[in-house]
C-alpha cells in the first residue's frame, strides 16, 4: 500500500463512528443528501430531506424506504433506482428527475448516486445527492429523455440533431440547455458520458482497451486513447494501472 493510501486508512480507521457528512449538508438548503442499505432503507439524511418529507426530525426516515417516505409515483421511482445500483453496482450521475421541492410540490434537480462499497469488495448500500435546478415552471420532460438516451446509447454513433430533437429543441437551444445544466458544450458532455463510462469499464473488469473502445462508441483504439488522456490526463492502460496498482 502506498503512503497515501496507508494515510488515509488510518485516518479513517481513527474515527469514532461515521463521518457527520450529514450535519454537513444540512447547511445547503437546495441539496438533498442521503445513505442507504442494501435493503435500500436510509441510514441517514440531511435536514433537507426530512423537511420536504414533513418530518420534525431527520432522524425519523432512518429505517425507512423511499417508497415509504416519498409520495408516489417519486418513491417508487427512487426504489428502482436504488435497486439497479445494488444490483449492478454503477452509479447514477447526471440524472434529471422530479423531486420534492421544499412546500411539498415537485420540482427538477439533477440526482448523482454512487455504489458504497464494503471490506469485503461488496455493494453495501448506496449515497447520493439530489441538487434543485431552480427553475420555477420550466418542463425537463423532454430534456431528462435526451439525457438519458445518452446515458444508455453512447456507444451509438449519436449526433447533436437527433438528440436536440429528441429534447424538442434546436441545436442551439439544447447546446445552451446543457450548458446551463453541466458547465460544458453538448458535444463535450456526450465525450464525459464516454469517458465516464470508460473509466468504469477500465476499473471494474480485464476487458482490452480495444474493446472498451468500441463499447463507448469509439470507431478504433487509437482515437478513444487519445480522447481518454485529453480528458483525464493519462492514457487508458495507465489510468487502469493506477487505478488497480
């Protein structure tokens, strides 16, 4: 183990208990936090969330599921995110979605979800925030679509056009939709989508970067290990080394 890693290993190991991650998002009105078990009951949560939930404290949604503590059709559909992650154990990250806005009404955030893994190399629950768009009244059905077509198809040849009218809008307005929402052109977030996903195969399987190429939509190997290291600064077979030294 390197000294980083050794650092951090015993910092972690010196700590009484589980981080106050919560106390610390409960400063942030407009971000919902929360962790969950493999049952996908939640072991803690932010004011926030309980707020919006109409609880008097955070510490009643402890034990329950989203099912339970949202209204339908949200915690239905927090459920079954929740159960692709402990299943798959892939995050969820860019997710454009309704949530509880504070009053009880729905509103649009963006949900990121990440896999907790155990001391055994297991899934042993899941974390994740759920950040407000802010935008009163607008409609991101159309929107979340396009996204998540990305999300699910981009190892697809997909091109701007289509999905600007998969969201209802020009090319134009989807580049500047997607700026407002990530800080980078269109073009640029289907190349993070890629990467992302890329990154993912990299450290959880043996696969040749060849193949992974492919997988994420890249013709050949060389121009997706040249994308790769403009974007993460590395080429593929390094980020894979460093990642499982």
């Amino acid at each position: 183990m390197n000294t980083a890693l050794s650092l951090r290993k015993n910092f972690f190991d010196s700590l009484d208990g589980m981080l106050p991650v919560d106390r610390l998002f409960d400063g942030v009105p407009d971000i919902v936090f929360f962790i969950k078990d493999t049952n996908g009951r939640y072991m803690a949560v932010n004011d926030t969330l309980a707020t919006r939930c109409g609880l008097a404290d955070k510490n009643d949604a402890i034990g329950l599921t989203a099912g339970e503590l949202f209204p339908p059709p949200l915690g239905d559909a927090f459920a079954l995110q929740d159960q692709k992650i402990l299943r798959s154990g892939h995050p969820i990250r860019d997710h454009l979605e309704l949530h509880l806005y504070p009053g009880g009404r729905n509103g649009w955030c963006l949900t990121f979800k990440e896999p907790i893994i155990g001391k055994n190399g297991k899934v042993a629950g899941i974390c994740g925030i759920s950040r407000d768009l802010h935008s009163p009244g607008e409609d991101f059905t159309a929107m979340s679509s396009a996204i998540e077509h990305i999300h699910h198809h981009y190892d697809e040849a997909l091109r701007l056009p289509g999905l600007a009218e998969m969201a209802g809008l020009s090319v134009y307005q989807f580049d500047q939709r997607i700026r407002a929402l990530f800080h980078v052109t269109a073009g640029q977030y289907l190349v993070k989508v890629r990467i992302d996903a890329a990154c993912l195969r990299l450290s959880a399987s043996d696969e040749p970067i060849a193949q992974i190429a492919l997988s994420c939509g890249y013709s050949d190997q060389s121009s997706f290990s040249r994308q790769f290291k403009q974007a993460v600064g590395i080429s593929p077979l390094a980020y894979r080394k460093k990642i499982n030294p």
